[in-house]
C-alpha cells in the first residue's frame, strides 16, 4: 500500500510533509482535508491524528502517524536517501532548533482554532498572526545568521544543500507573507527561501500545485 498523506493546499505543516516525501522520491496518495469546513475536527479524522490537525500520513492500514516533526524524522529513518539532516552532530542539532523555532515558537500562534479566539474579525486576526510571524521572521533571520557565523554561509537554512530547516522556514515565510509581513528587513531568511524554491521537488510541494486549492 502506498504512503496516504491526510493535507490540506494551504497548512504550512502539510506542506512539510509534501516536500519531505517528494525530496525522497517517495510515493504517496493525498487525501484533502478541508481545514474551512472543519473536516479536521470530525471523528473521522480524529481517529487519523487525537488533536484534530494536519498532517496524518498513513504508513498502513488503519495506521497513522502524525506531527510533522516525527513524520519527516521517521521518513528520514527508514528513507535514508535525499537526507534531510546533516551527519555532523551540531549542524543536526541547530537543523532540528530551526525546525523547533517554526513548529513550536510561531506557527502554533497562527492556527485557525487560535485565531477564532483571538477576534471574532478577520482584522483582528490578521493583526495577531502578523504580530507572531514577524517576531517569529526576526529570530529566524537572527538564527541563521548566527549558524552561518559556525558553519560558514550557506545559501540554504542550514549549510548548502536542503534540509529539514528549510522545509519548515519556507511555508513559514509563505505564511508571514499571507499575513502581511514586510520581508525586506530579512534577507538571510529571503535567501534560503530562493535557494530551497529552487531545488527539483518544491514546486509540486506548493500549496499552488495541489488538487484542493482553488482555481486561481
Ligand atoms: N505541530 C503540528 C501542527 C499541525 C497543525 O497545526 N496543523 C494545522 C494546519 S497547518 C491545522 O490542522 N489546524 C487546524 C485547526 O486549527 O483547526 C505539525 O507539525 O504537524
């Protein structure tokens, strides 16, 4: 049985995901999981992943995996090849910190079921996600600064060939756009998101390229 991957177009940790297996040359089927009609919060779904997000990744029958992070560690552990971490000790440590600073320390301040919370307006939401994203744009850009003062510059998040880092940085970037970020004051960040755009499997990973988003 192939992969199944449970996504939906615009979820920057789907997206992740997409990328991680398309990277590896891995087949998969997508199921779409409409976020907007809250599909995810069904029991259909919650018996794919408790909290009710996506990604799920069904690895067999009536088996799901989810969170980003341990999907893309467990496709990097049993798919070996295209890796996604460095073999260097500390290079896959700060792979990893990157990833931590985009999947605990920004995106989760932007999901839907936060920002129905926060305002009952689509401005008021706006302002909040924006709020996050840019402080989450100016850590990032310090970071990877900081990284390329240890490993010398790289043009990717991390060093100079694609990681994980830069599968969660650039839907994140997408994200910060979205929302309204102005971008010009990070110009690391910009980089490595032109760099991993540029490699061979991104651009059937977009949130463009997928059969759920709507027509333009
Ligand atoms: N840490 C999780 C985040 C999953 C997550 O927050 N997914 C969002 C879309 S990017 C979601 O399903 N949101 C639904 C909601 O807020 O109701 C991961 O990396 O998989």
């Amino acid at each position: 049985m192939a992969l199944i991957l449970y996504h939906y177009w615009r979820s920057s940790a789907s997206w992740r995901v997409r990328w991680a297996l398309a990277h590896k040359g891995i087949a998969f089927d997508k199921v779409a999981v409409n976020l907007l009609t809250s599909e995810q919060r069904a029991d259909a779904h919650r018996d794919r992943n408790p909290i009710g997000h996506v990604p799920a990744l069904e690895v067999s029958p009536g088996r799901h995996l989810a969170e980003s992070v341990a999907i893309i560690e467990w496709l990097e552990e049993t798919h070996p090849q295209q890796p996604l971490y460095p073999s260097d000790p500390w290079a896959r440590a700060r792979v990893r910190q990157v990833c931590e600073l985009v999947n605990a320390g920004i995106q989760p301040l932007q999901n839907l079921i936060v920002l129905d919370k926060v305002s009952a307006d689509a401005e008021g939401k706006k302002a909040w996600a924006h709020e996050f994203n840019l402080r989450g744009m100016r850590a990032l850009e310090a970071l990877l600064t900081e990284i390329d003062g240890e490993l010398g510059e790289g043009s990717f998040a991390v060093g100079s060939s694609l990681t994980a880092a830069d599968l969660f940085v650039v839907p994140q970037v997408y994200s910060a756009r979205r929302f309204g970020v102005d971008l010009a004051p990070f110009p690391r960040v910009l980089r490595a998101e032109a760099s991993a755009l540029a490699t061979p499997h991104a651009d059937g990973a977009r949130p463009e390229s997928q059969p759920d988003a709507p027509a333009a």
